[in-house]
C-alpha cells in the first residue's frame, strides 16, 4: 500500500523510515519532505504544503493512510479536511490541537479537569500582567518566574525569567500588538500572555497513541531544550533526545497515566471533543516523583521521534491503521531493549537566523545500530545544502546511554557542514544517575 507523512523534518524523516520498513508498505509518500527523505529508498518526496492539493494527491494515489507530523497543519484543520472526503488519517481534529495550539485553552482545561499543572493567569492586559508578576514578587519572591505567549512559537514563545526585569520585558514584547518579535501566531488575532509558577525537576515526554477510546503509550524520552551544553543559551525545538528516560520509573508512568493521560481523553471528550492522534505530555516530574504537565503537544515530538522510531520493533504501519480503525486495544507495542539516543546538529545562527545554503557533506550510509535522519536540508546537484535550522539528527542505539552516546558522536564526527552547532552532552541526565 501507499501511506503518506506531512511534513518536513527530522521527525518526519524517522517516521518515514520507520513506515518503509513495513513489508505491506510499498511507497512513501512525504509532503513536502528533505533532501534525507528524497533519498532513501521506497520514500518518495512530494512538493505539496496546500492542505487541499494534499488532500487531493491522497485521494488520487489512493493512500491507505496519512500522518501529520507538524502542529502547524494540525492546528490549520487539515485532519477535518481528510476526514471530511473520507480519506483515512491520524491525528487530531482541529478542536482537539488547541490543546497545543492555545496555551491558555490548556491551561483553562487542565485546571477545569484537575490535570497537575503551573498555577497560572492569563492576561491581554500589559498592565494586570506587570501587576500580577509585583504580587508575585511580594508573595513568593517573584522570580523565577514563567511568562508564556499564546499561539503556535515553535518552542520560542517561552520565557523563563529568572529576575523581574526580565519577566516584565518578557511581558512587554509578547503584548505589544506592533513588535511581535517572535513570529507567535496570536489565536483570533488576540495577544494573550499565561503567567505560571515555575517548575522544579526533571523534565520528560511522555507520549501516547489515541483512536478516541483507547491509548497506547509510547517509549518515554527526554529532550534538551537549549542551545548550549549544560542547558544554557536559549530554548530551541530541541537539540537531543534519547529513549527510555529513566526519570520516568514504573511509578512514576502509573501516575502520568492515571493523573494525565487519562483524565485529559475523558476531559476531552466530556468537553465534547473525541481526541485521536499523538498526545505528547510535557512532563515536570518533581523529587518525589508527582509529575506534572508543562505543556501539551498533539503530535510526535522532534527530535524524540528519531531515538523513539529506532527503538520500535512493531509494524508502524499495521500500529496505524488499528489507530484509525478505533482498535488499538488490540495492539501491544514492541521495543528494542537497548537505548536510542539523537544529537542534532543545527545550522549556523540557529535558533534566531539560521544560514542556508552549506553543503553537508560525508554522510554515512545507514547502519543497523546508526542513522542519520535529516531535517533542514534540500537536495542540490552536488548533494544536501543546508535549508533549515534544525539539520540533521544523529540517532544511534546502545546498550546503555554511554554507549549510545559515543556511538552517536563517533558518526556525527564523520559528517561536515560549515557552522555546525551541536551539544556535547546530549544524555547527561541519565548518565549521571
Ligand atoms: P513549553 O513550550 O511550554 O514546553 O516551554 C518550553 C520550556 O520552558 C519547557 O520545556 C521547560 O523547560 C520550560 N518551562 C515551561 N514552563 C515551565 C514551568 N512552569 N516551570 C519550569 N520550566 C518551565
Ligand atoms: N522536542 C519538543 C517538541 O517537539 O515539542
């Protein structure tokens, strides 16, 4: 059969990878995919990004089934819109996205159905927000403190003040209507900020498969947020991440479940919106072990998705179609033992102007325990040329994180592009355990 992936980055790459190992899949087809998925075998690159035209290629190659890979489609309906000419797909309608969309629908709907989460307020008003951080200051001491902006930020719309000056400012250029310096895409044209209560602990995803009535889980997984090793510099989509995350014990995944996952389906559909796709829980998970919600994503993580893919044994494929046939109480997930971790190399001036146009060079043929899964790269004559921020993820498995690690770093060593940015210490948290 034919399946297709919307997309065109590394998660997509592995989830294509993943797909075309499938005995009963016979081509891939990925809108509009890198230069990564153009070369692999049975994975064939489609120059589609209109929602229409995609649903109209589907219709007219006959795709068994589709995944979306991004949040921006999701959020854009384009589920609704398969669903609507009867064409089979997984993910979330564009109601159930607003749990990622809209920071300030998720957290209304967290505390509505007592999902553990930040304290929080939400604000358009500059003002009531400048007040509310002075009140927290006189009350708890102010910072550190989280100032959020409502609206689709690829990751970017989240400050982490660690002074009131800076939560103030933070607070002025996510309000101001004409200086909207981080590209946030304001829901019904609205600015809006959610204040929140900082966190302690130790982060992880968590992310689970619905079909509107039953759930899968996912391996677990830790990403690494920031630019820089030891989690300095700023956020990014995520520079690494390995499966499983330790943080996330047998007890601790009871509770995500019992405490999160579930009451966030029921919620949901007591809400009146049945939820079906990835449900990605960003965790905080405190010393004691009670995890709370930092955020919702309603697809697969990136770069989780690459060490997760590697480390799935079972037909993705056959996973897929019981996840839109409503039977995926049928399935049990099966993974390989050894740990999977990724290293992203990104492109020079990443996050904030990444440069394009750097021939990546030496890329390895794929091995069984290493794959280099591309990201913002397009194809040249002479070979990839970067096109993105993100550009590849090295995802390598172990039989432990160290091993895992060193297996991921002696590959990415091989590979070269000018202005290569990548962390040095992609695992650290696991292996310091
Ligand atoms: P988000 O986009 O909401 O996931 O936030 C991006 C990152 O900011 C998270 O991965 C955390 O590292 C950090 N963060 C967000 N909210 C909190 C919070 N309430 N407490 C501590 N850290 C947070
Ligand atoms: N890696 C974080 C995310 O996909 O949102």
């Amino acid at each position: 059969m034919k399946v297709l992936v919307i997309g065109n980055g590394g998660r997509e790459h592995a989830l294509a990878w993943k797909l075309a190992q499938s005995p009963k899949v016979q081509t891939v087809f990925v809108a509009p995919g890198n230069a990564g998925t153009a070369a692999d075998p049975k994975l064939t690159n489609v120059a589609l990004t209109d929602y229409v035209a995609i649903a109209d290629f589907a219709q007219a190659e006959k795709v068994a089934v589709t995944i979306v890979g991004p949040e921006g489609p999701l959020a854009g309906g384009i589920v609704d819109l398969f669903r609507a000419r009867g064409l089979r797909v997984f993910g979330p309608t564009q109601a159930a996205a607003q749990l990622e969309s809209s920071k300030a629908f998720a957290k209304a709907f967290m505390q509505r159905h007592k999902i553990p989460t930040a304290a929080f307020e939400t604000f358009t008003d500059a003002s009531a927000a400048h007040a509310y951080v002075d009140e927290e200051a006189v009350k708890s001491g102010g910072a550190p403190i989280v100032i959020k902006a409502d609206g689709l930020a690829a990751g970017k719309g989240v400050v982490v003040a660690t002074s009131l000056p800076q939560a103030h400012e933070a607070i002025d250029w996510m309000l101001s209507a004409d200086d909207n310096k981080l590209g946030v895409q304001h829901n019904a044209g609205l600015a809006r900020v959610v204040i929140e209560q900082f966190l302690e602990g130790e982060e992880a995803s968590f992310i689970v498969m619905c079909d509107g009535r039953s759930v899968v889980s996912l391996a677990t997984s830790q990403d690494h947020k920031r630019l820089l090793d030891d989690d300095e510099g700023p956020n990014t989509g995520g520079m690494g991440a390995y499966s499983p995350a330790p943080v996330v014990t047998p007890n601790v995944h009871a509770k995500v479940m019992h405490e999160i996952i579930h009451p966030t389906i029921a919620g949901m559909a007591k809400d009146g919106i049945v939820f079906t796709g990835f449900l990605y829980a960003g965790l905080m998970i405190d010393a004691s072990g009670q995890p709370r919600t930092v955020e919702f994503n309603c697809r697969m993580g990136d770069p989780e998705t690459q060490p997760i893919m590697m480390r799935l044994k079972s037909d993705l494929c056959d996973v897929l179609m019981h996840a839109t046939d409503g039977t995926l109480d049928a399935v049990e997930l099966e993974w390989d033992r050894r740990v999977a971790l990724g290293v992203v190399m990104a492109a020079s001036g990443y996050p904030l102007t990444p440069r394009k146009g750097d021939a990546v060079t030496n890329l390895p043929a794929d091995a069984p325990d290493a794959v280099v899964f591309q990201a913002g790269t397009a194809p040249a004559e002479t070979g990839p040329v970067t096109s993105g921020g993100r550009v590849l993820c090295v995802t390598a498995l172990g039989d432990s994180v160290r091993l895992a690690q060193q297996r991921a770093y002696e590959v990415l060593r091989g590979i070269h592009f000018d202005g290569a940015q990548y962390r040095r210490d992609i695992g650290h948290r696991a292996i310091k355990r």
